[in-house]
C-alpha cells in the first residue's frame, strides 16, 4: 500500500473518531438551559466546580436575570446544630461565602427601593417566630448603621442623662403608703 493512501486513511480515521468521539464527550453531563441539571431523574452526589482567576471587579460566575423575575434561587434540606453555628462540616447552612483574604464576604446592593431585603422565618412575613433570630454574630465591633443606640428616635445617651436625672418634682405619698412602712 503506498505510503500518501496510508497516511490518508489515517487522516481519515482519526477525523471521523473525532466527529464520533466528540458529541459523546459532549453529552456527558452538559449543563442544560431552561432544564432541570442532571438530567433523567439523576442527581449529582459532589460538589460541581466552577473555578476561575478573574481580577479586580470581576467575577467568576455572573447570574442575571433581564426580565421581572428574580436572578437566582437556591434551595437545600440542611439541618441545624446550634453547637456548631460557625462549623460548615457540622452545621452546614444552604449559602456559605468565604473570602480566603482579609476582603469582604459579600455585597448586597439595591437601587432604589424602600426595603433592601427580608430575613424570613417561615412560610409569611404575617407569621412572626419569637424563637428564630435574624442572624448570629461574634463580632463586637459596632455594625454601621446597624448599632440600637437610638430608641424612638432617642439617642442613647439621652436616655442614660434622663435616667440619672432626678424627677422634677416627688408627689407627696400618701397616708396609706406611710402607714406601710
């Protein structure tokens, strides 16, 4: 066999393996839009990876949505250990940011709106749970914007001064409080 048939036939072999091979690589595990991923009722058991080495004011992901409707949801069946809030192995909360620098965690920015977001404990807002707080801290620094030094309006250190000063003037007691004494 001369040697340019071989070599065509070759080319020819490994062309068509690659029109063959290369929908089967494909379809593997694509990430479908508009479907539920996996597909076929299968369900992924281990974290899928989205990793990337974006700069400054840039992200590795972007999630937008153009119309009415909200951006994202996320959604888990993770269960509370109240000993171990700060422990994802333990507690593993369904949303977890970690900057692995000394920057900020996260954002939550929005334009012009009265309401920049809701802590939700249960089903409505109507329903209020005395036993869930909104969120847990163990950070001591004041929270800007955030700190309860005022109260109806009140700074605190109003209060303090009113609260120290003395009543303006003491009602005489009566008969029956002396005679208690």
């Amino acid at each position: 066999m001369p040697r340019s048939s071989r070599s065509a036939r070759l080319a020819a072999a490994v062309t068509l393996a690659m029109f063959v091979a290369a929908p089967l690589a494909l379809a593997a595990d694509p990430v479908g839009l508009g479907v539920r991923n996996p597909r076929g009722g299968s369900t992924a058991t281990h974290e899928t990876e989205i990793i990337a080495a974006t700069g400054k004011d840039a992200y590795g992901t972007r999630q937008s949505n153009t119309g009415a409707g909200g951006g994202a949801i996320y959604g888990c069946r993770s269960s509370l250990d109240l000993g171990a809030l700060g422990d994802p192995a333990r507690s593993t909360p369904c949303l977890r940011v970690n900057n692995l620098r000394g920057g900020k965690a996260f954002d939550f920015a929005f334009d012009s709106g009265p309401i920049g977001g809701v802590f939700q404990s249960g089903a409505s807002l109507l329903t209020p749970n005395p036993r869930a707080a909104p969120f847990v801290t163990n950070a001591t620094a004041v929270a800007i914007g955030l700190n309860a030094d005022r109260l109806d309006g009140r700074h605190a250190t109003d209060l303090i001064a009113e609260a120290r000063s003395p009543p303006a003037s003491t009602p005489p007691r009566s008969a029956a409080c002396r005679a208690r004494r």
